[in-house]
C-alpha cells in the first residue's frame, strides 16, 4: 500500500498487530498455530444447523470511512455538514449513494445498506476490536474475531486454511484469535498489486526450499520433541510442534490452496474489472479462495481516517478504488452463483463527524455509521434504518456492532449466543449482547 496508508492519527502504524510471535520456522508461523485445531472436531454438530452462507469476506475500511460522504448523503442539511459530494440514484428506486460510487449504483438491488449502526467507542483500536469481534473491548478478556470464530466452529476440508486476512485489521487486538488461543488465527497474506504475487506466511515455503526440506527438517525436530517436552511439559511451543508440521505440510500440499492465489488462471478483463492494485487482487483472490473453501478472509484498505482533505482524498483515492473492486465482487460472486452462499461485508471502525472541519476534514464519530451487506441470507436491495436530518445519529431502527456480528452468524448456522470455554473454563457467549436483526434476512 502507499506509505500514507501507513498510520493513523493516533500514531497506529502498519504493524503486524496480527504477529503470532517472534521468528518463523522454515518461513511458516509459530507451531502452536493451529495447536488447538483438534478441539474444533468437537463443535462440528453445529454443521447440522440449517445456514444460508457458508462463507464471508469483509472489506476493512480501515480508518474510519465518513458515511455521510458515502453512503448517507444528507443534501439538505446546512452547509458546513453537508457533503460537497451529491448523491445519485441506484438500480433500487428511492435508495441513493454517492456520486462517486457509480459502478456500486448499479449493484445496489443486490446489497443491503445499514444506516442506523452506531456505538460509542470514537477510537482505532478499541473501537476495531468491537467491530471484528462483536464484543465491546474489556480488559478482563480478549474476544475473538469473528474469523477465529469460524475456524473454531465450521470445519474446513483439509488442506485448506479456515481464516485468511490480507493486510492489517487495526487494532490492540482485532483480527486475531483471542480467549481461542493461537491455533485460530489468521494466515496473513503479504503483496499483491499488478504482478499478482503473494505471500502467504503459514502456507508458503521460502524461496528454494522445497517440501522434502521440510520434511526433513520436520523429522529432525520431532528427534528433540522429548527433550523439549522434559524441560516444560507445558510449552505451547512444545505442544504444537506435532499438530502443526501435520497441518502445514497439508496445506502447503493442497492443490486447491495454491490454485486459488495463482490468479494467472483468471482473464485478464476480470483482473482489470477488480482493480489492479493490492486490494482489488486481493478482493479477486478471496473470491478464489471462498471456492476452495476458506470460510473467512478479511482484505484491509487503508486511508480512511481522511481528518484532512476529505473530499480531495475520497474522490480521487478511496472511492473509485472502493466503488471498482466492490462492485465487481458483487457482480462476480451473482454470476458465479456464490452471492447466495457467500456473505460480503463492508466496514471500518466507525464513521465520521457531521462537522466538516477547519481543514476540510472529518473526525472521528461512533454515534453514527453505515455498513454494506450482501448475499449469503442478507435481504437485497434494501436499506436498514435511518438517521437524523445531519446525520449524527440513528433516527430508526438503531443496531450496534454486536447485532450486526450476530446476524452475520445466523446466516452462517451458528447460534449467536453459544457458549465457547476460555482456557480457565470459563463460558463465554460469542456475542454477549448481540441479537439478530431480523429485518436484515431474506
């Protein structure tokens, strides 16, 4: 990504927050990755619950996106809160967005939009952590995201990894995998753009190291798995060692797994229609990979935290990235007959004030916020609620980022609030204050 995606003004800078710790072995993650991965054996009853999708990909706007220039235009509130941006009508009578958004216009029949989000967290990090994980931050406990929460309860064929994220989802801890433990984090994907080439650490070899290496390192290690285990039985490096080099070599095997990051296999016109940039191939890819059966990916777009030159930054930068790649994932996803099983989520941490600023700028605003849904049970062409003539907070039907969170897992077959265990044993529902809105369902 460019280098002004690289912090926030909180001093957020494009750091691996998600790093499951220091060094790699054999250029893969830390062995007690997926350490835990054999408990998810017990969960899968919840397979037999009737679903509709049976996957997601969120879009992280990462940032904070101002939803009064996006996707909540309010044209006739005064001037100094009005967006300089007009909105225009979509493919859905009566439903309009902005100018800038003209390719995302003509999908609109197929999205839903929520207006009447809202919570009350007006910084990066906390407030990612509420969004991803559906759980207002607490530092009694580190909640999961809801990516670690589909690893950990919807099974996966083998050989392929259950949660991919590319990019960051900031945050103290968003993204990654919480009480679960580190077997249910994310595999980080690394570059993209024009060329199309990715780096996948967890499920890609170092340049010149070939599996039987591995292996052969593998059985070097499992000759000093008894002498690690007699200096600390309870080691969670220890204890993944085993599960781990199983679970890597599977994937680093998968057929499937490395066909779906070789976008070469796409044409060129449908890479073009995505965007060629690290974001738009990385949005082409998740498609590929929900193919192959990846349950979660999270591709991250930063730059939305616009306290400066809003306009000048959303119309020229973000918006026709955004407007580009979105569109055609929802194009694409429908033509491929996908779009009913595969929920697409649109989303930052929050909006942004109501008040332009004195240097053509918004800041940060939680009491306001817009959402884009799509597919996978989701209602079509509709939008969820409204808000007040300047758009600072919800005037109808007012949900919170834990509803949102719950409703996606309806559609995904999994009760919201289930119980999981902590590692001290204690029972956690997955969205503690979360209900289904069920105005959003098909």
């Amino acid at each position: 990504m460019p280098r002004s995606y690289v912090s926030d003004c909180e001093g957020f800078h494009r750091r691996d927050f998600l790093k499951l710790g220091a060094g790699g072995l054999f250029g893969l993650t830390l062995p007690q990755l997926l350490h835990l991965e054999a408990q998810a054996a017990q969960q899968n009853q919840l397979l037999a619950r009737q679903r509709r999708a049976n996957a997601v990909i969120m879009l992280w706007l990462s940032g904070g996106p101002s939803h009064q220039d996006i996707w909540d235009l309010k044209p006739t509130a005064p001037e100094g809160i009005r967006s300089l941006f007009k909105p225009i009508p979509t493919k859905v009578s009566g439903i309009q967005i902005s100018e800038h958004l003209p390719k995302t216009a003509q999908v609109a029949d197929k999205i839903a939009i929520v207006r009447s989000l809202y919570h009350s967290i007006p910084s990066h990090g906390p407030a990612s952590v509420f969004m991803t994980t559906g759980n207002k931050p607490t530092p009694a406990l580190d909640y999961p995201s809801m990516g670690s929460l589909t690893a950990k309860l919807m099974k996966t064929e083998k050989g392929i990894p259950p949660y991919i994220c590319f990019g960051d989802v900031r945050g103290d801890r968003g993204g990654v995998a919480g009480y679960l433990g580190t077997a249910y984090n994310p595999f980080i994907v690394e570059g993209g753009g024009k060329g199309g080439s990715f780096r996948v650490r967890g499920i890609q070899l170092p340049n010149g190291f070939t599996l039987d290496d591995l292996e052969k390192r593998d059985k070097l290690f499992k000759g000093f798995d008894e002498t690690f285990r007699s200096l600390d039985r309870s080691a969670d490096l220890v204890e993944g060692l085993d599960t781990f080099h199983q679970q890597a070599l599977e994937i680093l095997r998968s057929d499937k797994t490395k066909k779906a990051f070789d976008l070469d296999q796409e044409p060129p016109a449908v890479r073009q229609r995505y965007g060629l940039t690290p974001f738009g191939q990385g949005v082409l890819a998740a498609r590929r990979l929900v193919e192959s059966g990846v349950r979660f990916i999270t591709i991250s777009l930063g730059g939305w935290d616009t306290h400066r030159q809003n306009f000048d930054v959303l119309s020229n930068r973000l918006l026709p990235s955004l407007d580009q790649t979105l569109s055609a994932l929802i194009e694409d996803l429908h033509a491929r007959g996908l779009l009913d099983s595969t929920i697409v989520y649109c989303a930052g941490e929050f909006g942004r004030t109501p008040k332009i600023n004195k240097t053509a700028g918004r800041d940060h605003w939680a009491r306001s916020m817009s959402v884009v849904l799509a597919g996978g049970g989701i209602k079509r062409g509709y939008v969820h609620g409204s808000t007040d003539a300047q758009g600072m907070a919800p005037a109808t039907d007012p949900c919170t980022p834990d509803d949102v969170c719950a409703t996606i897992f309806h559609c995904l077959g999994i009760d919201p609030h289930m119980e999981l265990m902590t590692s001290t044993g204690r029972p956690i529902q997955l969205f503690r204050e979360g209900r289904v809105i069920e105005k959003l369902l098909a």
